[in-house]
C-alpha cells in the first residue's frame, strides 16, 4: 500500500520536472531568436522597419524596368547578330529622320518613364522621411541616440530619465543600440578618429559619422529582435569587425531596460573620467 | 622647360610676300608660333583650375571657422606683401615690354628689361621671405590649424612658381642679346607664364590679406 | 597634284629625317608611336600587377585564413602566407589605383591617344613631341614611386583608392607607403595634364586639310574629350593630393578634425569635394575613349557608316560638359544639404540620357550590316553588353533613396567594374586587338583571339554579376572577412563561386599574353596597310607600320571617317569602303545617298 503514495510522488515529481524543465526550454527558446538570423537566400535582407519597404519598392521598379530595357536592346542585338551578318547586304545608311526619330523617342521615353519616376518618388521619400528630422523629432515618444563612432566601435548615449544628454543618468552602451519597436529613433553621430558609415541593413539605410561635425540619421523599426550593425565606410585594418548588435523591444521592454540601466549609470557616475564624457549638446540645426 | 618645349618657333617656310607695313609682317605668328600659343593657353587654363582649388579649400576651411582670422592668432601685414603686389606688377610690365622688343628684333633691349624682371621677381621673393620669417618668429606655424595652414600653403604653392618662372627669365636675359639666341615664341610664353604667376599673386594677395 | 591646302600643310610640318642612335631611337624618342608603344607596355605590365592583386582579394573571400598558394609564402611570409587585415587593405587600394591610374590609363589614353590622334587627323607627329616625352617620363616616375611604395615596411597605401583623409593622413595611415602613393598619384597628375595639352592642342591644330571636326573619327573625339577633361579635372586632383600630402609631412590642417586635430581643426568632407570634382570627370575620362573605339569599331565590322554620327558626337560632348555636374552622386550619405543632393541626383539622372543615345547609335549601326565577327568585333560587341549592364545599374546609385542602402556595399563595387573594369578595359582589349596590325606590322593570332575573348567575356559577366548579387544582398565593400556578419554567412558560397570565375578569367589573360608574345616575337606574316579594309587615314594613307614621319604626303581629306557599302562607291571602285582621303576614278564624290533604312 505504500507503493501507490510512492508512485504518487514519483509522479509529482516528473510533472514538476517536465514542467520545469518546459518552461527552461521556453526560456531556451525565446533566448533562440535573441541573436542576429542570418538572412534567407540571396535577395534583400529582411526589411524589419517601417519606411523600408519604400526603397524596396523603388529598388524592384528599377530592377524590373532596367531587365526589360537591357532585354528588349539584347534581342535586338542578338536578332541582328544572328541574321546581319556576312551572308547579309549591309545597308548604306547614316541614319535617317525616322530612325533616329526611333532613338530619340526611345531615349525620352526611358528618361521620363523611369529617371522621371526615380527622381519623383525619391524626392518624396527623402523629403517626407528620410532625411525629414523635424518631424522625426517631433512624433510622439522619439527616441534620441547620441552615438560615437571611433575605431572600432559604436559607443551609444541616451539621454536618461532627465531627457538631457552629458548628465551622470546618461545610459552609454558599447556596440549595443536597443530601440522600442514604432516610434522614430533620431541618432545624431559623430567621430572622433576617421570617417565611418553607420549601416543598418535590415533598416535600408545609412549615414557617415565624420569628425568635426555631426550628422543625423532616422528609421522605425517594425519586427523586434536582434540586427547588426554594420560600418560601411573603410575605417582601417579592423574595418571588417566595427559590427554592433541593434535590439529592438517592445516599447514596455525598452522603457524598462532604459529606467534601469540609468539608474546603474547613475551610481556608477564618475565625474573623473573625463573618456566616458564624449557626449555633447543636442544639436537641433547641425 | 615648357616654353622650350612649346617655343619651336622655326619660321614657316613660306615666301615673304611683301607687304607695306614691315611691322605687322614682322610680328605675323608662324603656324608653329600659333599652335604652341595655343598650347601655352590651355597650359595656363589648366593651371589656373589648381589653383581655383586651393581657393576653394582656403574658402570652404574659412568659412567653417568660428572666426577669420581665429582669435588666438596674430593678423597677417598688409603693408610689406602690398608692396610685393607693386613689385610683381612692375616685374610683369618689364617683361611684357622685352616680349614686344625681342619680336620686333631689338635683342639688347630685350635682354636689359628681361633682366629688370628677373631682377624684381627675385626682389618679391626676398621680401615674401622676409613676411614669412616675422610671421615664423610670432609662432605662427603650418601647424597651428587652418588658417596658418592655408596661408603657408598657398603663399609656398605661388612662391614654387615664381621660382620657375625666375630660372626661365634669367636664361632668356642670358641668351637674348645674341641675335639667333631666343625663338620668338620663347620669350612670348614665358611671358605669358610670367604674367599668370603675377595674376595668381594679385588673387592670393586679396583673398589672402585684404579679405 | 597636290593642293594649296596641302602645300601649306607641308610647309608647317617639314619631314624631319628619323634620328639614328639606338637611345633617340627606342628610349628617349619623341616619335608619337614609339611613345604610345612604351605606353602600352608600361600599362599592360601594371595591368598584370593590379590584376594579381585582384586575385588575392578574391582569394581572401574565398578562403579566408588559409594560406595563398605559390605567391604567399614570397608576398607575406611573415604571416606563413595567410592575407592578414592590415595586409588586405593595401590589396584593395592598390588594385584601385594601380587599375585606373597605371594600367587603364596608360593604354587607353597614354596608347592609343599618342598613336591614333596624329595618324587618324592626318598629322605628322603631336604638337610638342618633347613634351610628349616628357608626359611618358614622368609617367613611369610615378609608376616607381608605387612600386617602391610596396617595400616601405609600413607597406603600401591603405586608406582605399579614393584616399579619404583622416584615414589617408597620419591619424590613420603612418608610414612612408601611404605618402609615396599619393606622390605617384600627384606625379601621374601632371604627366596626364601634359599629355592632355598635347592632345588637345594636336587635334585643333594639327588637322590635315579638309578633317574638318565632324569628320574626326569617333576615336579622336573620344580621344580629344577625354584630354579637355584630363586638362580640366586632373589639376583639382593634384591639388587634393598635395594637400593632403602637407597634412601628412608638414602639419598642416586640412583634412584633420574632430579629435584627432589639435586644435580648430579642417574639413574632411572637403578632401571628398576635391576628390570627386575630379573622380566623376575621370570615370568619363576611362569611358570616352572607348566609346569612341566601339564607335569606329562597330561600324566598319558592321560594314555600314555609324548610325547618326553627329548624334554620337553631342552627345559625348554633353557627357563631358555634365560631367563635372554630377559628382555629389558620390557623397549623398556624408550628411550633404538635401537641396544639394536632390540637385546631384538630377543631373545624374540626365546624364543617363546622352549614355543611352550612344549605346543606341551602337545597335542602329549594327541593325541590317553585314557584319564580320574577327576578335575586335567581338570585343567591341562584349563591351556594349558589359556597358549596358554597367550603366544601367548606375542608375540605382543615382537615387539618393537607394543609394542609402546600396552606398558603400559591393553593389557599387559591380557597378563600377561593369563599367570601367569590363566596358573601359574591354574596350580597351577592342583597340589592341584592331590596332595591332598597325602598331607592329602583324596582326594577332586569330584562335588564340576567340579563346581569349570567350574566357573574358564569359569571365568577366560572372565575377562582376557576383559583385553585384552580394552587394543587392548588402555586404559592404572593402571587408578583409565579410563573414563576420551574420547577415552575410549565407553568402559565402557566391563569393567563392565569384572568386572560381575571377580566376579562370585570370588563367584566360594568358591565351592574351602568350598571343601578344608570340606575334610579335614569332614569324607572323606582315599584315599589310589594311587587313580589316577600314576607311580612316592611318589605315588607308600609309603603311603598318608607318614610317617615321607618319605619311609620304599629307592627305587631304574629302569625307566623313564611316563611307561603307555605299553603292556608288561599288561601281567606281568594286569595293564597299571608300578610305577618307581617296579621291575616286573620276573625282567625283558620290552623293550620300540617304536610302531609306
Ligand atoms: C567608366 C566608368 C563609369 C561610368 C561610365 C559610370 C557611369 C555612371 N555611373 Fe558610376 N561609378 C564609377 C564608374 C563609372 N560610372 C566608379 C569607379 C564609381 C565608384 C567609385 C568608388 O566609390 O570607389 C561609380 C559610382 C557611382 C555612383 C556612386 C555610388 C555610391 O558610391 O554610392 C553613382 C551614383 O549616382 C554612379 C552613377 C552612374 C551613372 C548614373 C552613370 C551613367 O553615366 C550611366 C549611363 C548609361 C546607361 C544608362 C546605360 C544605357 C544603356 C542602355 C539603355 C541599353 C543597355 C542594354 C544593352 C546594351 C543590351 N556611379
Ligand atoms: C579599371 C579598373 C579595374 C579593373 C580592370 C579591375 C579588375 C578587377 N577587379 Fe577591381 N577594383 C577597381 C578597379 C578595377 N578592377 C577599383 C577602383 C576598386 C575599388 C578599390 C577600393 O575599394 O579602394 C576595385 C575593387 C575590387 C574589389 C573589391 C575589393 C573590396 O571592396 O574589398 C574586387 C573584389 O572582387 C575586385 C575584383 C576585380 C577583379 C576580379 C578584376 C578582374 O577583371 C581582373 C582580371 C585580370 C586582368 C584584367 C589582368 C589581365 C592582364 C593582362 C591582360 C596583361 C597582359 C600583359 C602583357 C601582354 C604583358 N576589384
Ligand atoms: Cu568604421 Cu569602417
Ligand atoms: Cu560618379
């Protein structure tokens, strides 16, 4: 009779096990996507951002018009090669009104019908978003990032709960930029050695960070999860390693992370080290 | 060695119909005169495009300076490098003056006011040494940021030319007097040469000083 | 019976007897063609240099880490062979520079400028051969100076071929090899601008009677264009190099800021403004001349006068004057006033329109020939296809939008090889193998020539299609192990796939060598003053090769550079080309007879 109590909590016990041991592997899990994907076959890489889809969108018009541009000049020439050649008299020609009317209408027609359509939607899109900064600033619960690039890193500032940057509650990070999914990020960067060129591939843009000024980027990230951060201008030998890791939360998730990595920047605030004090002003009109 | 390369100024070969007015036939160019005139031109203007860009730069690091000239550092003189601008000016007219004469084949004319440039060309490179060793002396060094920077390197830029410019001179007041000693096209563009170096000085000395 | 024209011609370029000693003769010579053959070795044998560097750069993202076969262990022994990052950046820069400046250059211009210019204008020599040879001196100068600059122990230049202070100046790049490169590149400045007053002097002034402009062959327009350019643009290069070449040897502060200058500090973005007023210019430069090769080219192996000639002719000529107007396209992410960048961005959406009416003219000409497909042609037919890749794909980067994502990534990097690595250098390989019979009196093998072509043409589509499959997928240019991104692992397999074709493309460039070798120094038959039956002076008025003082008499030139298949000329002569300067059985000029197409 002893047996059943026994078997009772051998039982309890495999349920707490497994449960356990469940939940750990849920943990184990949500840790699986914690970690940069590499991307799926050789297109684009994942657009994870809000206005991405605009330059994809123009990226595929130009695709798909110059395929059919250089495809129909291709048969033509090939159509030629294969049935002008010796056996066939040449004509004597230099070219007549209708044949360079040809040309002619051919050319307009592309510089209209695809450099006009180029230039008009890229104006748009510059203009509306991506080199828009005001309104970036302006929309509701941006988040400003100062960011430091030197050889060979990416050192990060936010401002902290006083939302002024260059005091002890600023959060800085190493190679490490997390975002809340939505809202505008505006980043003002800089450098303090060489020209650098912060690139977020996943985001479809990118801006250089050059000494002596400071330049301005913006994007909304739309999926969370973890993107790299590359640098796209040629830094130096160790160019090939300035990677960093963009996070995106959840705007609760970021909210959180932020209050309390300022509260540790805060305690850990020493006026001394003037290294960790590269922050500046601000800057609404660079 | 430019103007030796371009001033091969052998007459032309063709009989010489004649004309009333032996001076105009005189200074008539031979073809070979016209081409290496043309090429002296496109020389000069593609020079000149170096220098547009020093300007540029001297314009665009001044214009990102807080102040012109940085407080922190002594102004530049005025009086000493205006009386350079006077100098090269001078220069320029006495050379100007041994073209036309040697053209006209007056060679000891030629070769006395060859000489006067030469001379008042080195005179401006004297007296610029004179500005850039007070300057020196005040601590005002390459090193101390854009404003000396561009003011070295283009002050030193100018100077390299006038240089050239000198050597050709002094050979050409050498060799002028004697009759067979110079192509006309020789003096003429190093003429021309000389002239470009003077107007560059009369940009630098505004851009540089007086602005 | 010759005529005033020619008399005068004659009077102002007396025949000058051939100099005799062996040193004026084959070394120090101001004969144009002796010249332009230096020229052609001087740039093949660095198109040989920056094509092996090209091959250990495809070896580094093939097999990163491992050691480079043969060449290694002699290159970098210290590293027991393996490329290492420091190492690699002086590959890519030096492949950049050495390809442009020392291997293309010199061919395209320093060649075939000094040959073709005085033979196909009808001149005896360029207008100032001294300085002629002055130009080639100071090229191969500058050709030592980047050859020493690889035994500085520092190495060699490392900042990229653009150069980009703060990296190029002592902040980022100490040591002698660095400032040796950027004297080279200074010095084959101002050997470019002497040849460029050469060339553009020669062609207004040195034309025989009757070549008037719209009768210069597309050649020399290509030719004279690309030297107004040279004479414009290269001088704003030379400045930037000597300063940036102050900001490394005597302090100055041009290009230092931030941090890294003590005090005030310059403008690094000023060193790119410079840099591009020129660099954009200098990729029409690389261009112009092959397209005007392609367009004599085309239409004498097509057997038909080039479609709308003076069509070709403006618009090259806009080309060249848009050209300086477009350079910002480079510097759209260097934080440019957007009105600026919206101003570039249309200019070199418009300049697309004169490339397109070129390459058009290409196929019209070509349209119901009666084309003849020896190796030429089928270099000049690879190069319009490898261009219209090229240029088309120019036309993502002219968006500043896209441009944001493909900026820097080896989209770039495929778009520029289509363009000047294939359409330049191919077109380039068009000239040497129509020339040859002209330059050296025989005329290549053809097999050799056809194998040759197939391994280039094939090679060079896969290895730059590569470059711009990776780049659409986002990897960044000038990375010594792209794969330390995650984004980028699964593109490790197409950048060895890349580098497979790269290197058979490489094996091919022998057939080349071994061609070249073998012609010259073998028993190949003469090929006589006209084996392609062409129509321009330097085929029809004088012998291959020709003499010293280039023709017995001056021609005088009474047509246009493309008369073929014109039926009149059939019935006058019995044969379907009529040469520049020929007068016809009867002097009479046939009338253009304009049939219909
Ligand atoms: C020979 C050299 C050459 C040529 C001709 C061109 C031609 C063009 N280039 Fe290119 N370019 C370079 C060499 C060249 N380029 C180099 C070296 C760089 C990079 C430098 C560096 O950063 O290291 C560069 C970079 C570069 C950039 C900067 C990219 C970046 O850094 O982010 C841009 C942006 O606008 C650009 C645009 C263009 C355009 C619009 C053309 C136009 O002129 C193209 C016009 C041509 C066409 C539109 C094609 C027309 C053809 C057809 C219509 C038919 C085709 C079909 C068949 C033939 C079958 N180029
Ligand atoms: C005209 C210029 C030119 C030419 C021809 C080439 C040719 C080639 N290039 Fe180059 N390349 C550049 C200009 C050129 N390139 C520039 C400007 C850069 C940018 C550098 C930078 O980022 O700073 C670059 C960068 C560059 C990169 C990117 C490096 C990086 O970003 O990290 C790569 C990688 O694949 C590459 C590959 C190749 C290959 C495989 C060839 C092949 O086509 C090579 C094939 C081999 C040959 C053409 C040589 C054949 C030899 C002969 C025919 C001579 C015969 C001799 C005798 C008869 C005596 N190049
Ligand atoms: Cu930082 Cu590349
Ligand atoms: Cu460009």
């Amino acid at each position: 009779m002893t047996a059943p109590r026994v078997g009772r909590t051998a039982i309890a016990l495999a349920v707490s096990l497994v449960g356990s041991a469940a939940t750990l592997a849920a943990l184990a899990g949500g840790a699986a996507w914690a970690a940069p994907l590499p991307e799926p076959g050789y297109g684009l890489p994942r657009d994870v951002s809000v206005d991405g889809h605009r330059i994809d969108h123009l990226l595929y018009f130009t695709l798909g018009a110059i395929t059919v541009v250089f495809a129909v000049v291709a048969a033509l020439l090939v159509w030629s090669l294969a049935r002008h050649n010796r056996e066939h008299p040449a004509l004597y020609s230099h070219g007549n009104g209708r044949s360079i009317a040809v040309v002619v209408g051919a050319v307009a027609a592309l510089l209209v019908g695809v450099d006009g359509y180029l230039f008009v939607h890229t104006l748009g899109d510059m203009r509306s978003t991506f080199w828009n900064f005001p309104r970036a600033e302006a929309a509701e619960g941006a988040v400003r990032i100062e960011v430091n690039a030197h050889q060979w890193s990416w050192d990060a500032r936010y401002p902290g709960a006083d939302g002024k940057f260059g005091t002890p509650d600023d959060v800085v990070t190493l190679d490490d930029v997390r975002v809340p999914v939505g809202v505008p990020v505006v980043v003002q960067l800089a450098s303090t050695d060489v020209i650098h060129s912060m690139y977020l591939p996943n985001f479809r843009v990118k801006q250089d960070a050059v000494p002596g000024t400071v330049t301005r980027l913006t994007f909304r990230a739309k999926v969370p999860g973890e993107y790299e951060i590359a640098c796209a201008q040629h830094c130096g030998a160790n160019h090939y390693k300035m990677r960093g890791v963009l996070t995106v939360l959840a705007p609760q998730a970021f909210r959180e992370w932020l209050a309390e990595a300022g509260e540790d920047a805060r305690r850990a605030y020493d006026p001394e080290d003037a290294e960790a004090h590269w922050g500046w002003e601000w800057r609404t009109e660079p | 060695m430019l103007g030796a390369t371009l001033g091969r100024g052998a007459a032309s070969g063709l009989p010489a119909p004649d004309v009333p007015d032996l001076k105009a036939y005189r200074l008539r160019p031979s073809e070979e005169e016209v081409t290496s005139y043309v090429g002296m031109v496109i020389f000069l203007g593609s020079w000149a495009m170096m220098f547009a860009a020093l300007f540029f730069a001297y314009a665009v690091v001044r214009v990102r300076a807080p102040g012109w000239p940085p407080p922190d550092q002594p102004p530049l003189p005025i009086l000493l490098p205006g009386l350079n601008t006077a100098v090269i000016a001078a220069s320029s007219a006495a050379v100007a003056f041994a073209v036309r004469a040697h053209a006209l084949g007056r060679h000891r004319r030629a070769a006395r006011a060859l000489g006067l440039g030469a001379g008042l060309g080195a005179l401006f490179l004297a007296l610029q040494a004179v500005v850039w060793a007070g300057l020196w002396r005040d601590g005002f060094l390459p090193s101390g940021g854009p404003y000396p920077s561009a003011f070295y390197a283009l002050t030193a830029f100018h100077a390299l030319h006038v240089l050239v410019g000198l050597a050709a001179l002094g050979v050409l007041a050498i060799r002028a007097p004697s009759p067979r000693g110079l192509s006309r096209s020789a003096v003429r563009l190093w003429g021309m040469f000389w002239h470009f170096v003077g107007a560059v000085w009369g940009a630098l000395y505004v851009a540089l000083y007086l602005l | 019976m010759s005529t005033i024209a020619q008399v005068l011609a004659e009077a102002s370029q007396p025949i000058h007897p051939p100099p005799t000693s062996f040193w004026r003769r084959y070394v120090f010579s101001t004969d144009h063609k002796v010249i332009a053959r230096q020229f052609l070795w001087a740039g093949l044998l660095f198109l040989l240099l920056g094509g092996t560097l090209a091959m250990l750069i495809r070896w580094q993202w093939a097999f990163p880490y491992r050691p480079v076969p043969a060449l290694g262990r002699l290159l970098f022994g210290s590293s027991g062979g393996v490329i290492g990052p420091a190492t690699y950046q002086h590959l890519f820069t030096t492949h950049g520079l050495v390809m442009i400046f020392f291997a293309v250059t010199p061919v395209l211009i320093g060649c075939f400028g000094n040959f073709l210019i005085p033979l196909m204008i009808g001149a005896r020599d360029m207008a100032f051969p001294r300085l002629n040879m002055y130009s080639l001196w100071t090229f191969l100068l500058s050709q030592l100076l980047v050859l020493a600059s690889f035994l500085t122990d520092l190495g060699s230049a490392g900042a990229g071929w653009t150069t980009f202070p703060p990296l190029s100046t002592n902040v980022g790049m100490p040591g002698l090899g660095q400032t040796l490169v950027v004297a080279a590149i200074f010095v084959t400045g101002v050997s470019s601008t002497m040849g460029a007053i050469n060339y553009v002097t020669t062609v207004i002034r040195m034309r025989a009677p009757g070549m008037g402009y719209l009768r210069l062959p597309l050649t020399v327009w290509g030719l004279w264009l690309t030297a107004i350019l040279n004479a414009l643009f290269v001088p704003v290069l030379g400045s930037a190099a000597l300063l940036l070449l102050l900001d490394r040897n005597f302090g100055t502060q041009f290009f230092i800021a931030g941090a890294s200058a003590v005090r005030g500090g310059g403008d690094p973005i000023l060193f790119q403004h410079l840099f591009w007023i020129f660099g954009h210019p200098e990729v029409y430069i690389l261009i112009l001349p092959a397209w005007g090769i392609l367009g004599d080219v085309l239409a004498i192996f097509a057997r038909k006068p080039h479609h709308w000639y003076k069509g070709t002719v403006w618009a090259m000529v806009l080309v060249t004057v848009l050209s300086a107007m477009v350079y910002g396209h480079h510097m759209f992410v260097t934080g440019m006033s957007p009105l600026l960048g919206e101003g570039f961005m249309l200019f070199t959406l418009l300049i697309s329109a004169p490339s397109m009416v070129v390459v058009l003219n290409w196929v019209a000409t070509l349209w119901r020939g009666s084309l003849r497909f020896d190796t030429p042609m089928l270099f000049a037919l690879a190069t319009v296809f490898v261009f219209g890749v090229g240029g088309l794909t120019g036309l993502f980067l002219a968006d500043i939008s896209m441009d944001l994502y493909l900026h820097d990534t080896m989209f770039v990097v495929g778009h520029f090889h289509f363009t000047m690595a294939a359409a330049s250098f191919i077109g380039a390989m068009t000239g040497v193998y129509f020339w040859f019979p002209k330059l050296f009196g025989r005329s290549l093998d053809e097999r050799l020539g056809r194998a040759h072509f197939w391994f280039t043409f094939v090679g060079i589509t896969a290895v730059f299609a590569g470059q711009l499959v990776v780049g659409w997928a986002g990897q960044q240019r000038r990375l010594f192990d792209p794969f330390q991104y995650t984004f980028i692992q699964g593109l490790r397999g197409l950048n060895q796939w890349t580098s497979y074709a790269a290197f058979a493309l490489f094996a091919g460039q022998f057939l080349f060598v071994w061609n070249f070798f073998k012609t010259l120094f073998g028993k190949a038959a003469p090929a006589g003053a006209n084996p392609w039956e062409a129509t321009t002076l330097e085929w029809t008025e004088t012998s291959s090769p020709p003499p010293f003082h280039n023709f017995d008499r001056i021609p005088e030139v009474v047509r246009g550079p493309h008369e073929l298949s014109n039926p009149e000329v059939r019935r006058l002569t019995g044969r379907d080309y009529a040469g520049q300067a020929e007068v016809l059985p009867g002097g009479g000029e046939p009338g253009r007879a304009a049939a219909g197409v």
